[in-house]
C-alpha cells in the first residue's frame, strides 16, 4: 500500500462519509470525508447543497495530495512509507499547524519512533475533551510509526 492510499483509507475509515453538510465534534461545518474547505478555498457551510460519495472522494483526493502531503514532506522531509501516510492522516484530520508545532514533528525528525507513538497518543481531544474515536484514530496511525 502506498502512503497516500494508507492516509486515504485511514481517512475514510475514522471520518465517515456524509454527503450531506454536518458540525464536526470541534463544531465546524463539514461534507464528505471530513472536508472543510473546497479547493476554490471556500469554507463549507452547513446550506451547503447535498454532494455525491464520488466528489467526496475527490474532495479527499485533492486535500491528500495538493495539501497535506507537500506540508507533511516539509515539515518532515525524510518521512516515506507507511510513516508518511499516517502522518498525512493526522495532517488531514489536524492541520500542518499543530504538526509543524509539535513535539510529534521533532521526534519523527529524529526517527525516535517510540516517542513518536507516545506524542501522537496524546492528540485525542476535540474541544478539550477526549474523543474515543481519536484515541482509535491515532492508535490506527501509531500502529504505521
């Protein structure tokens, strides 16, 4: 399996698909897998009209590999493999931001894997709350570290 097709079904699996606009658990408007923002860099709205699991999956495709893989390769430039593809699912699912500030980033760099898993365990709260489904999500990905 190739990095990207690891982050796509990770992704997939802990976002679910919803056709329809809904609040995410951190309460911002979502569609698809997880998308928040379309290409055109428009945020999605909750009147946002119904979209197809094929765009969804476009959606998906188009943030893997236009965002958050190129910012998951800058940050960490010597990341490949499975590695690669569970550090693209936390991007998706957290943003380049928390990745580029985090003590996850500087361990990768430092292909210190134990503490990589230990650092990448302690992102599991939505809201200042602990999430179950991000606690399995980032398990799932520690398991490719």
């Amino acid at each position: 399996m190739t990095s990207l097709q690891l982050a796509s079904e990770l992704c997939k699996r802990f976002e679910g698909l919803y056709l329809k606009p809904y609040l995410c658990p951190a309460g911002v408007p979502t569609i698809g897998f997880g998308t928040t923002i379309y290409p055109s860099g428009i945020r999605v709205t909750l009147r946002d009209p119904e979209i197809s699991k094929e765009y969804a999956v476009e959606l998906l495709m188009w943030r893997l590999l236009k965002v958050d893989m190129p910012a998951v390769l800058k940050l960490c430039p010597e990341l490949k493999g499975e590695p690669l593809g569970a550090i693209v699912d936390f991007t998706y699912n957290l943003g380049a931001g928390n990745l580029a500030a985090s003590t996850l980033r500087k361990c990768i760099n430092k292909n210190d894997w134990e503490g990589a898993k230990i650092q990448l365990m302690r992102w599991n709260k939505a809201g200042g709350k602990v999430l179950a489904g991000l606690t399995k999500r980032r398990a799932a990905e520690a398991a490719y570290l």
